[in-house]
C-alpha cells in the first residue's frame, strides 16, 4: 500500500469505526459462534439449551419430571419441577435474579459451587442466548406459592416481571419462539427433539421426561430406571452380543467430585459404537473420558491375555483390534468442564483421563477375571480382529490391476462386455455355471458382462476379514467390479454401473442373494449408497392359455391368471432355477432392459439382509432354510 494511501486509511479508522454491541446484540450479529450455526441443528439446539437447564436442576437432585411440548403456534415450551429460578432482586444489580438469568450473558447459578456442583451449560449463557434469538421468550416461575411471569423479545424486555397467581407447584417453564430473522425454517422436528429426550433420560435415570407435539397428537414418555443398561440394551438391539453379561461400573472420586459411569459389551459386527457424554452433553467428538476409556480396555484385555496365554509376552493388541464389535458408553460428571466451543463436542480436562483409565483398568480386569468364559469370548474377538488387521495390511494382491485380470483364473469365470463406457456396463452376478451358461449365450456381449459364482458365497458375518479376503469367490468378485473394499471402495472405480444379483426365486437363491446383499453392505457400502447395486426378478412360472403365453412373477398373479383362465385350458411351465431357462427366455424375462423387473437396492435392505443373516447365527434358528422361507419378506419381498 502507498504511503499516501495508508494515510488516508489511517485517518479514517478513528474511535468513531470502534462498534460497541450493548446486551445481547452481539449474539444476534453471530449467532453461529454461541449455538455452532442457523440450520436445523442450531435451530434445536435452542430447545437443547433450556431442557439442558431442567435437567442439571435433576443433577442437583431437585428435579423429577420435564416436559416438551410443541405448540400448534410454532412455539415451544419446556416446563420442569425444580426449584424456580430465583425471582428476588439481585444484590449488585437491583434487579429481579430471573430477568437477569435470562438477559445477561455470562449470568447464572454455574457460578458458584452452591447452586450446582455439577452441570451441562457452565458458560451461563444458555438462556439468555435462546432469549436473544427468540422473537418471543416468556419464563414463568412456580416458586414459594406464587406464579411469577415474565416476557422478552429479541433479548429485550417488554414485560416486567409481574406476580399472576397462586400454586402449589414449584418450578420453572419457558416458552419461546425462534426468530424468523435468524432461522430461515422454524418448524420442530419431533422425531430429533424425541430421540435426545430419550438419551437424556437414560442419563439422569429416575427422571421423567415427556414430549408432545400438539401439530399432530404424537407424544411420548421416558422413565429409565436402569440408566445406561437399558440404553447398552437399545443400542445392540438386533445385534448378536457375545459376552452374556455386559459391563458396568459407576464410581464416584469424592476429592475430586467427580463421577464416572461405563457400560460396554461385544457383539459380532464390525463397526465400534460409543457414545460419550459429559455432565449430560453428548460430546460427539469425545474427548479425554474417551481417551482415558480406550487406554483403560486396551490394558485391562492385554494383561489378563498374557497373564492367561492367549497371546505371547512380547505381543500386544492394538487400541484398533479391541473396537471392532464394540458397543460402549461413558458418561463423566464433573464440576469444571472445559469443552471445546460452545457448542460442547468435546472434553478437555486432562486429569479425567486418568481417572477414567484406573477405574476401568481395574475394574474390567476384575470383570475379565470373574466371568472367564466372557473374557475368552472377548479375546478371541480381538484376535480375530488382530489377524485379520495384519491380512488386509498384507493383501496386496487386492490392489486391482487396472488393465485386465491376473493369473488366479478371474478371466475364465467371468464373461466381460467390450464397452469401455462404465456409465453403460452391467455385471450380472450369476448362480450356478448353468445358469452362467444361458446368461452368457443370451447376453448383449456390448455392455453386458457375466460373472457365475458356484453355490452359496462365504458368510462373511461369520467370517474374519482374513477369511474373507482370502475366499476364491469374494475375491474374484472383488477383482472383476475393480473398486476394491472398505475405504478404499470408490464407486467411480467400479467398471460398472450396474450390478445385478440375479439368482434362483427359490429359498437357496433367496440365502444367497441375503449372503451377497450383506458382502456389499459391510465390504463395499458406497456402491450401495451410489446406487449400484440391484436384485433382478426372475419369473416363477410361463403360462400358456389357448394363444395367450404370459410370464408369471409371483405365486398371486398366477392365481389371478387363473381365475380368468379355465384351469384345464392352462399349461404351466415352474422354473425351478435360472438354469433351466434357455438364453433367449433368460433376455426376455430378466435381461433386456426394456422388459427386466429390477430393484435398486438401498442402505435400509442391504442392512435388512445383514440382520437376517446375525439371526441366522443365533443358536436358536432351527432349520436355517425354514426360517429363511418364514422370514423372505427381509430380503426377497424388495418390492420389485
């Protein structure tokens, strides 16, 4: 910059430039930096800030029920049965203790260790910034026998702080209206205001807490007496849990004031859950409880394997090989809570983390020590983990070759299309080499490609992923789509569009379509959410009545067919597999894009195959292909 320009830039940036933003506007001009943004989360974060109020007052042991509801006028209101804000004049600043509460930042009883010895919001900020961004904001107080009200709008106040009544009740209830200035939607999702109503009550257990929505008469209430057990039993609901008696452990560190609550199992999936809270706030980017959780399990299960002889002196597990299957919960009350932002995603204080580590240390040592056959169960998971780490690090030979395929004999099995326009190339995962067979005679060569798989594919829910990646057919799969597994599959690497299951419409075509379904679901997901995957319909019937022939679907259109059609005059011929089609009657029915029945298959049915397949691991599942037959409608009834 010129000096003559500097200048006049310095001349003009006098005390006259320096804005001083009094009360609450400097919440109104950014917004974002006090509930994280405008959208829908920040928008319900407003609500998450008031009901975060009611309950650090069931924190402090005052408050045994909570109530949301959504009004019909897009208000809200959130009533508890606490104590009452305070509504006598303020020492220092002469004014009602409730208006300040509600109008002043950095105002509260957090303050101080009397009123709150533990707490979510310890910024004191909450309220008043709920206030500042409601058009609307009423607070009436239940305290000492009398109602008190008061009323704001856009952090001003328009109603002094009047007496109304009598009651026999105590507490306080906020009823508020966000502003259409700061949020461009302003309607409540009641399903997302439901869900952390109900985490938080699994957290303050003993604490009721109700929702309503008065736009459509939905309502529901949470009482959660067993605390974390009963949220551990929620979040492994539909899942194969292997160790019959979870952990858990609550302990409370009086110097410090600090309480520490875990609960945790394993069950045979793939994918880590945990879920960490501070002081109620759910920190989802975790922090030093999580930290010092981690440190604590890794410790515990490595020193009772080598004290036990599962692994070797010199050998260890890795933080990684004790997750996968992991279901775990931790919650930390403690008084001085350092978050980062204050939108509270993740815990700082470092001293927590070495408490959380001790208490777990010791106490799933003593857990491992007291049920052995758990603690087998559980080792034997992370080794499969720990094996099946080092296979996929040591599996080079999936790294795709971008040409064309190896030597493993890939190029035989599968029956490739010219095209080189992946936009346009279909795979069709065949079963059986007699259906491959007619599927290939019967094919457009251009950019139809035939892959034949022999029999049912491995059951890689049952499998370790060194098992899975080692499997002739998986691997050939795997090979001939080209856009390899896990996070490394990029959907714009497959070398094709489409895939398509197309299998017998019997119960061992119906198993391995669920076999292939739950492979794509837990190995190549993003092909899925890409839209790649689909199921082809084969007929189950061609009927014939005088010069009428018809391909039949299902068992129901082939009653209809008959109740027009004399049943003496109908011919019916049952296609017991693909393979009994011959390679023009396979393109007509479920080839030619023209005429084929397909169902793309979404997240939701891929996942519905994965649960069919965890049940048929259970014990109790007796004969497998009745129970598949019972139960098609997880997986075969796709609505094609």
């Amino acid at each position: 910059m010129d000096e003559k320009k500097f200048s006049e830039e310095q001349n003009n940036y006098t005390a006259r430039e320096i804005k001083v933003l009094k009360g609450l506007e400097g919440v109104r001009m950014r917004p974002a930096m006090y509930i994280g943004d405008t959208s829908k989360q920040g928008f319900h974060h407003l609500v998450y800030e008031i009901v975060d109020n009611a309950i650090d007052e069931a924190l402090a042991g005052f408050c045994t029920e909570i109530s949301v509801t959504i009004r019909d006028d897009v208000t809200i209101t959130i009533k508890d049965n606490g104590r009452g804000v305070p509504v006598d004049k303020h020492p220092e600043e002469g004014v009602p203790a409730v208006e300040i509460v509600f109008s002043h930042l950095h105002a509260g009883g957090k303050f101080g260790s009397k009123a709150y010895a533990i707490s979510g919001g310890l910024h004191g900020v909450g309220a008043s910034v709920v206030n500042a961004l409601s058009e609307y904001f009423e607070a009436k107080i239940f305290r000492d026998g009398k109602i008190y009200r008061i009323v704001f709008s856009r952090g001003k106040k328009i109603m002094d702080l009047q007496e109304i009544g009598e009651t026999e009740e105590h507490g306080t209830e906020v009823t508020f209206k966000a502003d259409s200035e700061i949020f461009k939607n302003v309607s409540f999702d009641y399903e997302l205001l439901s869900e952390r109503l109900k985490e938080l009550a699994y957290l303050v257990k003993g604490t009721k807490i109700k929702i309503k929505d008065e736009r459509t008469g939905a309502s529901a209430e949470y009482l959660f007496e067993g605390g974390l057990r009963e949220f551990l039993k929620e979040l492994d609901e539909g899942q194969y849990v292997i160790n019959e008696k979870p952990f858990y452990q609550f302990r409370k560190f009086e110097t410090e004031n600090v309480e520490i609550e875990v609960a945790l199992e394993y069950n045979k999936g793939y994918e880590e859950t945990l879920i960490s809270f501070a002081n109620t706030i759910n920190t989802t980017e975790h922090g030093t409880h999580v930290t010092g959780l981690r440190a604590g399990l890794t410790r515990a299960i490595n020193d009772f394997a080598r004290r036990n002889n599962f692994i070797k002196e010199n050998q260890s597990f890795a933080g990684e090989d004790l997750r996968e299957g992991l279901t775990a919960i931790i919650h930390v009350k403690l008084p001085d809570p350092q978050f980062e932002g204050q939108t509270k995603t993740k815990l700082g204080n470092t001293y927590i983390g070495g408490l959380v580590t001790s208490i777990v240390y010791e106490e799933f040592t003593r857990y491992l020590e007291e049920n052995p056959v758990d603690a087998r169960i559980i080792i034997e998971k992370c080794l499969q983990t720990q094996r099946a780490r080092e296979a996929a690090r040591k599996a080079k030979e999936l790294e795709r070759k971008k040409s064309s395929f190896d030597s493993n004999g890939l190029a035989g099995k599968l029956a490739d299309c010219t095209t080189k326009d992946r936009s346009r190339a279909e795979l069709f995962i065949v079963e059986g080499e007699s259906a491959g067979g007619s599927a290939k005679q019967g094919r457009n060569r251009e950019f139809q490609a035939i892959l034949p798989l022999r029999g049912k594919t491995l059951n890689i829910e049952k499998a370790s992923i060194e098992k899975v990646l080692e499997n002739e057919q998986i691997s050939i799969l795997i090979h001939a789509i080209g856009s390899d597994v896990h996070e490394k599959c990029a959907p714009d690497k497959s070398r094709y569009s489409k895939i398509i299951i197309m299998t017998d419409a019997d119960v061992d075509g119906s198993h391995i379509r669920t076999l292939l379904l739950t492979f794509f679901y837990r190995y190549m997901q993003p092909l899925i959410e890409a839209g790649y995957i689909f199921v082809a319909q084969p007929p189950l019937y061609k009927v014939k009545a005088k010069k009428e022939e018809k391909y039949i679907y299902t068992e129901e259109e082939l009653q209809e067919f008959l109740k027009v059609h004399e049943p003496e005059n109908v011919t019916i011929q049952r296609y017991k597999g693909l393979g009994e089609m011959n390679p023009d009657q396979l393109w007509e029915t479920t080839m030619d894009p023209e005429k084929r029945l397909l169902k793309r298959i979404t997240l939701e049915d891929a996942a519905r195959a994965s649960k069919l397949i965890n049940i048929l691991m259970g014990p109790k599942v007796e004969p497998r292909k009745k129970y598949i037959m019972e139960h098609a409608s997880l997986v075969t009834n796709l609505d094609i």
